[in-house]
C-alpha cells in the first residue's frame, strides 16, 4: 500500500469520524443528554465503535418520537405493506387556519374528541398529566 493511498483513506475515516461526532453534539443538545452517554451505548463489549450501532442510530424511523404518531415515511412504509389502506398523517394545521367544515377540519374534530373519550377512559391520573404520554403527544401534533 501507497503512502498517499494510507493518508488518503486516513482522511476519509477523519472526515467521517467528525461527521459523527458533530451529530452527536447536536444529537446531545436537542435531546439534552449526556454526549458521554451517546458515546458509551456506541460501544462494543470492547469498547470499540461498533458500526452496527451508529448505522441504527442514523436510521430513519417510523414513528416520530417527540410528536407522536407515524411520520410521512411510516405511513408511506405501512401503504407499501398494506395495499388498499386509508391511512394518513395528522392534520398538523392550526385550527385558525383551517376552512370551517372542510375535510381536514373534520378529520381533526373527530380524532381530538375520539382521543379525548380514549385518555378519559384508558388512562390513570398520572399517565393524563404526563406530556410525553404518547397519548397527549398526539393530541398536541393534532391542537386538540
């Protein structure tokens, strides 16, 4: 092997090194972790990066964890898997700005009072109270 190739794939494994390193400072800050703790759930039983776990930590998901719900590529993932399925993402509109009536508005009116009946009747005292209860996240994404 060349010098050059050696400094050359160097480079590389640096650049991407500070990719990581930069997502996961801005990973830490937005979900006001610890950048340690990022980096220790990275490691392997020999305290190496294990690859296999930055590759799931980049992946996309199909839910969205901090609104509640299916995001736009999980309803296109659960379309792909269920032909014939109706199944949409929340109308995230201001109330304000919806048309009175319209389609969308009436979707929402119905989902909030649906949700409403299911966190009266499906949850405890502490659960209702809790902001990140996947429930009252929805129910936020949604401006019930």
């Amino acid at each position: 092997m060349k010098i050059l190739d050696i400094i050359t794939e160097d480079t590389k494994y640096n650049k991407q090194f500070d990719i990581l390193e930069s997502f996961i400072k801005h990973l830490a800050v937005e979900e006001n972790i610890n950048e340690e703790m990022i980096w220790e759930s990275l490691e392997d039983d020999a305290g190496e990066i294990d690859p296999n776990l930055v590759f799931k930590l980049f992946e996309k998901s199909d839910k969205n964890p901090r609104a509640g719900g299916l995001s736009k590529a999980g309803v296109k993932k659960y379309r792909r898997e269920h032909p014939g399925s109706k199944i949409q993402t929340a109308v995230t509109t201001k109330p304000s700005k919806l048309k009175p009536g319209s389609k969308a508005a009436k979707r929402r009116k119905s989902f909030c009072a649906r949700m409403r009946g299911m966190k009266k009747r499906n949850t405890s005292a502490k659960t209702a109270r809790d902001p990140n209860s996947n429930i009252n996240k929805s129910l936020r994404r949604w401006h019930c």
